[in-house]
C-alpha cells in the first residue's frame, strides 16, 4: 500500500483496533471482496490478544490519564497488557527515568482489575 499523506493520527488500544478491523472485515465480505494476507493477520492478532472490549479499553485509558506520571502511551501500553502483578506494571515503566511509589502502583493495578 503507497501512503501518500497522512492526514491525522491518534494512539488506539489494541481492543479498538479489534473492533476497527472487524468492521473493514464485515464490509469486504458484504462486497464479496476477499482480505489481504495483511489484513487477515492484523484481525488475527488483534482477535488473540485484545483482552477487554473498546469501551473498556478507552474507560481504562480514560481514568489511567487523570493519574500523576501518566502518559498517554504508557496508558494505552497498560490497557493492551493489562497487567495483574506489580512487577509486570513496573516493567512497563522500566524504561521510564522515574519509579512508581507501592501506592501508585496500587492504584493502577486497581483501575485495571476494575475494567477486565
């Protein structure tokens, strides 16, 4: 595909990319039109691995925001893993040049459990 300008951009979790991708499938098989290798790849992995719905997702992104140390990024990397440990919310963070304190990695780890 020959990308001639790009228009906008916007970072989306994983579940949103589900959901867009299911859409473009529906309405190729509606034309009868077959998906591209890459497309067929893309709803596979997307299927796989998106672990909440989009509503979730972008709710969880939502409040991750309102926290101190939060970027939008890193929001959308804890809403696509979802971690459940500390030490799986800290390797996110790793390469971040500061470290959560227990609490705030508490209050993530609780707005997570709340939206799975």
């Amino acid at each position: 595909m020959i990308i001639k300008e790009v228009v906008s951009e916007e970072l989306l979790t994983l579940a949103e990319v589900k959901k867009t991708l299911n859409k473009i499938q529906d309405k190729r098989l509606k034309e009868g039109k077959e998906l591209r290798y890459e497309q067929r790849r893309a709803i596979e992995h997307a299927n796989k691995f998106a672990k909440t719905s989009a509503k979730s997702s972008r709710a969880l992104v939502e409040e991750l925001l309102k926290l101190e140390k939060m970027k939008p990024e890193i929001a959308i990397r804890i809403a696509d893993i979802m971690p459940k440990t500390k030490d799986e919310l800290r390797s996110i963070y790793a390469k971040e040049r500061y470290t959560l304190m227990e609490k705030e990695l508490e209050t993530i780890l609780d707005l997570v459990s709340n939206h799975a």
